[in-house]
C-alpha cells in the first residue's frame, strides 16, 4: 500500500464505489419489485427447466385451464436462471402466446402475462428487443386503460425495455411511448414508475427524441416539479441549451431556492433530491441574460445560508459546487 502510486489507490477506490453502487442499485430494485429469490406461492427450489419449458409449450396450444399456473410458473422461472429466458425464446410461438395474453379477457390471465414480460425484459439485450417488437403495441394500450396495477407491471416493463439498449428505446419511441408516458405521469398512482420509464426513455433514446418533443416534454412535467424523479429528469434535460429558457420563464430558480432553503440536514433519504436541485441550480446559473444570478442576489439572504450550509456538508460533491473556486 505505502508504494502504490496514488492514481491506482484512487482509481481502486473508484471501481469498488462502482461495484457498491450498482449492487445497491440491484438490491434497491429487486425489493420494489419484490423479487428475494422466493417469490410467493411458488416453490422456487423445486423447479425445474423442463417444467419451465413444459410451462412455455402449454401457454402455445396447451388447455385454457392451465394457461394461469403456466404463466405463474414461467414468471418464476424467468428471474430463477437467465438462460431460462433463452430457452423460452426458442420455444416456437411462446413469445406471441405470451404477448397474447395481455390482451386476455381473464383478468388473472392478463396480469400474470404482464408480470412475465416485466420478468423477461431483465433479460439481455436481444431478449428485449425481441419483446419490445412483440408486445409494445399491447403495452402501450394497456396504458390507455384504467387498470392501475397492470398498468404499474406494464411501466416497470417498459423502464426495463428502455435500459436495456438504444435500439429498444428506438423502437419504443417509433410507436408513440413518449407522449404516453406523458399522460400516465398525471395519474397520482403510477406516476412514480411513468417517471422511472420517462427518465430511462430520455437518458438512453436522446438521439432519437426531437427538440419539439423534449420542450413539450419539459411543459409536461414542470407541474410536477415536487417530485424527486421529476426533479431529476429536468436536471438531465437542463443541459440542453433550449430548456434552459423554458425554466427560466418558469421562474424555476427561487423555486429552487426556496426548497433548498428549508433543507437542514442531507442524508440518503433526500440526497437524490438536494443533488439534482443544485445541479440544476448549477446549469441554470450560466444563462447569458443573468436571469438566475440575478434572482440570487435578489434572495440574498437565503442564497447566503444555502451556500454556508451546503459548504460545509460532508457530501463533497455539494459542497464543491458551493466552493469559493466555483463562484
């Protein structure tokens, strides 16, 4: 250790910060998803890959009456091995069996066909894109509806569709994702994972959303701008050079200000939220007219007490944007 160049130990440092990061990120996902390796009512320990693939052959011209413990078993068997996920594809006509069953007018039937897409869009990259020209159309219709429990499965499968490549993302945004998420976003009781979905969309798919749909984009979602992920999403937006006029004239910035003012302590529970804020702040704050320069020093006081505080936080990465070298 006294002989490693300094570079290395950082460079170390940053790659076990890497791996950290991701298996949280993992370990955080799973337990909304409710996924702990023993999913309820199903003997996950006793299944086996010929009964998985048994399960795929009976949802393609097996009885209607075991279709519903078909569909719960290849929901299991989908988050067991991911080579499972191959094996299903190869089985001729599983994929538009199971695509089918969305549109089902068995209600058990179709929730648990949804919840075997939003298991088998953890698969790899092909897998998704597999999937997503297969069940999109019937995604996005099913977000049409009222059905908010299907319609949350549905979302998650579409988050996972949009993290797994560019192409799933084109074509997502080909068949008209975008403005859908957009109005599912107004709906209180699935607009947590629309903004999971919109975030994903436009982090990965950037090449393929226009100007106009970004600034109607940004409209949409400034309404909501209390919530952490909608937070987020206009900080990623912000640093394109046409947003930045938007929020300004949405007088963003003492919004900004206002909200970081009554922050007084940062821990895991709002740091997501306190980072994107300042930012955004931060992206904001080079406008050429001065419009934000000039609203603080307009909130002198309080912009006062949020440099003072967050100077001196233990998370390095806020304080450095309040930092004497930065002014």
């Amino acid at each position: 250790m006294g002989d490693e160049a300094p570079d290395n130990v950082l460079q170390r440092v940053r790659e076990n910060n890497h791996v950290e990061r991701i298996n949280k990120r993992k370990a955080m996902y799973d337990k909304q998803r409710n996924i702990d390796g023993k999913p309820t009512g199903t003997k996950i320990d006793k299944l086996t890959e010929e009964e998985f693939i048994n399960a795929a052959r009976t949802i393609c011209s097996g009885p209607s009456d075991l279709k519903e413990k078909s569909l719960s078993i290849l929901k299991t068997g989908f988050i067991v091995d991911k080579a499972w996920m191959i094996s299903f594809m190869k089985v001729e006509g599983a994929l538009h069996a199971l695509v089918k069953c969305l549109m089902s007018h068995n209600p058990v039937e179709q929730l648990l066909a949804a919840e075997c897409c939003c298991n088998l869009s953890l698969g790899d990259t092909r897998t998704c894109f597999k999937l997503a020209k297969a069940a999109t159309p019937y995604l996005i219709s099913i977000l049409q509806g009222l059905n908010h429990n299907l319609m949350n499965v549905c979302l998650l499968t579409v988050f996972n569709l949009c993290g797994s490549g560019e192409k799933s993302c084109e074509l997502l945004h080909s068949q008209g994702i975008l403005n859908v998420l957009e109005k599912t976003m107004s709906i209180i009781e699935v607009r947590e994972n629309s903004m999971k979905a919109l975030t994903t969309l436009t982090k990965n798919g950037s090449s393929y959303i226009t100007e106009a749909e970004v600034i109607k984009l940004v409209h949409s979602i400034l309404p909501h701008f209390e919530s952490v992920r909608v937070q987020w999403l206009v900080y990623l937006l912000s640093s394109l050079p046409y947003v930045i006029p938007i929020l300004l004239q949405e007088d963003l910035p003492r919004r900004i200000l206002l909200i970081l003012d009554l922050v007084s302590y940062v821990s895991h529970l709002n740091i997501t939220s306190v980072t994107a804020l300042v930012r955004l702040l931060g992206n904001m704050s080079a406008d050429q007219e001065g419009i934000t320069a000039c609203t603080m020093i307009a909130k002198w006081a309080i912009t006062c007490r949020i440099f003072k505080f967050f100077s001196t936080t233990s998370y390095r990465h806020l304080g450095y944007y309040f930092s004497v070298d930065q002014l």
